[in-house]
C-alpha cells in the first residue's frame, strides 16, 4: 500500500507544475489559488456527503484545520505562484525538495525525533542531483529577482512543512487526512476570499478551455488525491519519508518538459537523474538489524542438553 501512495504522490505533484503553466495568464494570483481550493473544497465536502462520511469538525481541532489551511491550502502556494515570476521553476522546484530537510528538523523540533544518518545522506543525494538537473535554470536567473524569487520559495517551503507538522498532529488526535483535507481546503478557500477583497484583487473569469482543464486537474487530482496520498504517507511513514516525494515529482516535471517544452538533456541531467534516483533507494532501504547472538547461543544449550 505505502509504494502505491508514494508512487501515486510523485506522478500526480509530477504533473501538477505543468497545469499550473497553463494557468498563467490574465488572471491573479490570488484569485487562480483561490479558484483552485474552493473547488476542490467544495468536490472533497460533496464526496463526503455523499458516502456518509461528512461532520462538523470537533471545537478543539478547528484552529488545527485552520492552521493546516493557512500552511498548505493558501500561503505555501501565494508563495511558491509569486516565486516563479522571479526564479525558473527547476530552481524553485530545487527549492521545495528541501521539505525533506525543514520535514526532518521541524519533527526534531515539535515531535523529537531522531535525524538519521539515512534521512541526511538520501536528501543530501536527492538535492545534488537536482542541482545539476536545474544547474542551468539557475545559472541563467535573472540575478536582480533572484533573491526575491529565493525567499518566496523558502517561506512557501516552510509553510509547507509547518503543515506536514499539524497534519501529523491532527493524524495522532484521530483525525482522518481525507476529513482534515476537505475541511483545511475549504478554509484555505475562505482564507484567500478575504485577501482577495482586503487587497482588492479583480476576480477575473477563467479565459478559455485550456486554463479550466488545467483548474479541474489540479482541483480534483492535484489537490483532493495528490495531498491525500501525501498526508496519508506522512501519518504512516512520518514527515521526513514521505517528503521524499518531493525530491522525485520534479523529475516528472522535467520529463513532461521535455515531451510539450523541448526540454534539451545534457549528461549533468543524466547524473542527476541517477542522484535523485539512489537517494530514494537509500531513504527506504530496511534498516539493517542486530544479529541476536545471545538466544541463539542460549537455543543451542537447550538443545545440547535435552
């Protein structure tokens, strides 16, 4: 079940990069993030009404929904849309891979768990390789937005790992990813309204076939399966695992890049293909266990004796 999640993870967050490109356009930010979540909120709030599943979340798990909406339904994607205006998006797809890292410290932090040397040395493996699958993305950015463009995707990162924490949090107090997603989605809607009205943002019409396709995909599929998967991994593997994930879909990306962009391989591509590819190896190697000497050796008198 774990290797279907994770694959299902990759492949979707894979290709979500590719429907958002196609929603670059006339309209905001804001309100094409907006368009995105109160959707999928209200589909993920209909299934559940439909199957039987729908409640109101209990008083004292609200804030927590609210908080998961605020880091991964809302302020994470303002950030990571807002960056691209500034950055490639190889560079800040480098970027987000390192919610493995902020994954692994922020559960040192609000879970104390131990950072193992097999977490450090696969997301160590995982980011050289996309430095040099990106290596050229970052070399032609633009320098004088660079640093912005940095900072909107180390912030977006953050928050996206912020939330993985409160999803775990809201997993250990009984509270399903599929429940918690449907409601910290339609919170993540209601956040961005109110920044839209408070900025005066225009809400623009969806301008052709092409960007609502793109909306339907990343609504249902990217949003409602894609963060499901992923936060169901995150509450059974824990935080650190499960965001390898986001080490592999960039390589997803690169592949449909090539296919619709004409994305151009060079042997640093291949290589860091080959990185990414042993970093995930190395994440979910079993851990090797100490040999039992002691009871075998115990074993073995009992049976000399008898």
């Amino acid at each position: 079940m774990i290797p279907v999640l994770f694959l299902s993870t990759v492949l979707i967050w894979g290709t979500t990069w590719l429907a958002i490109a196609l929603q670059a356009g006339p309209v905001p930010v804001l309100v094409s993030v907006f368009y995105r979540f109160a959707l999928a909120g209200i589909l993920f709030l209909f299934i559940l009404a439909v199957t039987g599943r729908l409640r109101l979340p209990k008083r004292e798990h609200q804030v927590w929904l609210v908080a998961q909406a605020l880091c991964l339904f809302s302020l994470n994607f303002i950030c990571f849309y807002h960056a691209v205006h500034y950055i490639p998006s190889g560079l800040e797809s480098l970027i987000f891979s390192l919610s493995t890292i902020f994954n692994a410290l922020n559960a040192r932090i609000f879970y104390g768990e131990r950072i193992s040397g097999k977490v450090i040395l696969a997301s160590l493996l995982g980011i050289s390789g996309l430095v040099l699958l990106f290596g050229r993305d970052i070399l032609d950015a633009d320098a004088s937005g660079t640093l912005t463009g940095v900072g909107l995707a180390m912030l977006g990162t953050l928050f996206f790992s912020l939330g993985n924490m409160v999803s775990r949090r809201n997993s250990r107090e009984g509270i399903s990813p599929v429940f918690a997603n449907a409601w910290a989605m339609s919170y993540g809607a209601i956040v961005l309204m109110l920044l839209i009205i408070l900025t005066g943002t225009p809400l623009i019409a969806p301008p052709d076939a092409t960007y609502l396709g793109a909306l339907l995909y990343l609504a249902a599929i990217g949003s409602i399966v894609g963060f499901s998967t992923y936060l169901i991994l995150v509450a059974r593997i824990g935080s650190a695992r499960a965001a390898y994930a986001t080490v592999l879909f960039p390589i997803i990306a690169l592949g449909l890049s090539t296919v619709f962009e004409g994305y151009v391989w060079h042997w640093t591509g291949f290589v860091g293909l080959g990185l990414a590819l042993l970093g995930n190896i190395v994440i979910f190697a079993p851990s090797r266990r100490p040999r039992r000497t002691a009871p075998i050796a115990k074993d073995a008198e009992t049976v000399a004796s008898s």
